[in-house]
C-alpha cells in the first residue's frame, strides 16, 4: 500500500510539473498553437495542461481570444517565479543523466541567424549523429535575448554582445570578415568604386536590426585606417531576417551588398557576384558559445560543448 501510494504521488508532482512547464512554454510562444510547435505536443493538449493548472490553483492565468493570448496578473507573477524555479528542477533532475551510458535529453539555443546558417551546419549533423539520444532545439533570431528567463541553455553570440557573466566558449572560425560585392551587371553600368568613400555615390543595399535603429554602418578598414559608411540606396532588410532578400537584389544588380563574407562567398564563387574594396575587408572575431557559469550542467549542454571544444582547431 505504502509504495503505491508513494507512486500516485510520484505521479502527481510530474503531471503538475508537466502542467506547469505547458503553460510556461504557451506563455513565452503567446499562444498555444506555436507553443504546441515548440513542444511537440497538441495545442489541444496545451490547453488542457493550463486548464488543469488553473483548476489547482483556483485562478485565471491567461485571458484567451481568437487573435491572442495574454498573461493575467497572476500569470504574470507565477510566470516570473516558476521559470528560475522550473530551471533548477531540470537541472535536479539532469543530475541522473550522470549515470546513463550515453548522454540524452533537450538542448536549446538561441543564436543569431548568421550562426544557424554560417556556423551550425558543419557542428549540428555530426554532434546528432555521435549524441542520438539528444534532441536539439536551435531558435535563431537576431533579437538580445537573456538565456536563462526564456528557458534556453545557451546561446551565441559575438563578442562584443557577450554578457559579462556568461562562460562563453569559441564555437565556429575564430576570425571573419565583412564583404562588400556587387553583380557584375551592376559594377559594368555603376562602375566599380575604388575607395569607400566612393560607395556615397553608388545603390547600397542596407540593412537595420529587427529591434530598430539607425541603418547598420559599413566599416571599413586598410593599412590601419578605419572608416565608416552609411548606406543610402533603393533597398534596407532586416539584418539577418531578410538578408537573403538583399542577396538576390545585389546577384539581379541592383546595387552594392556589404555582409558576412561567408555569406556571400558562394554567390562570389559562382561569379554571381563580384569582391568589392576587398583590401579594405574589416576583420572581427568569431562567435562564442555562452552558457550561464552555474554548477551543474544539464548534460546535453555538457556534451555538446566537449564537442564544440573538439573540434576547434
């Protein structure tokens, strides 16, 4: 009697741990369609998770229309206590992963659209194939994000966005430049401009983050001069968001695209597009892998960042 009742307990304390970690996931998403997505569930299920809690709890946590949902106040409140709290109990919980043979679980990151496309792809499908008990979520935007509130693991970014309490980790090259390129239609009906200086008097195509702001400068540099352009042109994207907008523009020649030059090297490599003041390519260091520096590591984040380290040359 004593060990099913232990069980029943057991089993309630993760169905509400499941409950409560339902309507985490449809409050951060802001609805229960993408949370579902997220989660790999139902949004059906998804509602009848918060339904349940709510129930418990004897109070509404989220107002629901067709169009939306939104927190109450006391959603609001129990959702900026239970995220810390939810993290330590993943991490409780991790703890026994220790003692499996081969790692497993969740990994989430969140990492700017250039890494997912430029870094990740050549660490992802071999980290899967030697950790297959690991399922990876990669959520790529180019908004600052604090890992640790919106329930991810870690992050990349770039150095100068680290925050200063993060162990961060070089994931990907160590140093890469900004291109500037032009299709060769363009560069025959423009010509092709000699110094920065002269790019104030050619189409740019330019590029703004998604959080809003001036137009992103393109910054140049040579023999230890440094300067500084603003773009003006028939064409401003989303930096990162839309940035293979701006690609097609520059390949159909309508004007001049300064980006990654990882990015662009493809299209430089087809002759699609042709290397602009490529003396004057600024140089900058490479992205890092950051995680906040608490005791225990969930073990994916672990694995995976052995792997990382791995393959760094």
């Amino acid at each position: 009697m004593a060990i099913r009742t232990g069980r029943a307990k057991i089993r309630t304390v993760m169905d509400e741990l499941a409950d409560l970690t339902a309507f985490l996931t449809v409050a951060r998403e802001g609805g229960f369609r993408s949370a579902a997505r997220v989660a790999g569930s139902s949004a059906s299920g998804m509602g009848d998770a918060v339904r349940r809690l709510e129930a418990r709890l004897g109070v509404r946590l989220l107002h629901r229309t067709t169009r939306s949902v939104t927190l109450t106040d006391a959603g609001a409140r129990l959702l900026e206590r239970l995220a810390p709290a939810l993290s330590e109990v993943r991490s409780a919980l991790d703890v026994v992963n220790d003692f499996r043979d081969r790692p497993a679980g969740r990994l989430r990151l969140n990492v700017p659209i250039a890494a997912a496309r430029l870094v990740l792809p050549r660490i992802v499908p071999p980290f899967l194939a030697k950790y297959p008990d690991i399922c990876l979520e990669v959520i790529a935007e180019e908004r600052l994000v604090d890992v640790v509130a919106e329930g991810y693991d870690a992050g990349i970014r770039y150095e100068e966005r680290l925050a200063q309490d993060m162990v961060a980790v070089p994931i990907g090259p160590r140093v890469q430049r900004f291109a500037t390129a032009a299709s060769p239609a363009y560069l025959a009906r423009r010509g092709r401009p000699k110094h920065p200086r002269e790019l104030l008097d050619h189409d740019c195509l330019g590029g703004r983050f998604a959080s809003g702001g001036p137009l992103h400068a393109w910054e140049f540099e040579c023999d230890g001069v440094r300067l500084s352009v603003d773009p003006k042109g028939p064409l401003i994207v989303g930096l990162g968001t839309t940035t293979d907008l701006a690609v097609a523009a520059a390949v159909a020649g309508t004007g001049l695209i300064y980006d990654f030059e990882d990015w662009l090297r493809p299209f430089i490599d087809r002759g699609e597009l042709e290397p602009v003041l490529e003396s004057w390519w600024p140089s900058f260091s490479g992205p890092f892998l950051y995680y906040p520096g608490r005791h225990h590591l969930p073990t994916p984040l672990r694995a995976f960042i052995d792997f990382v380290r791995s393959m760094q040359p």
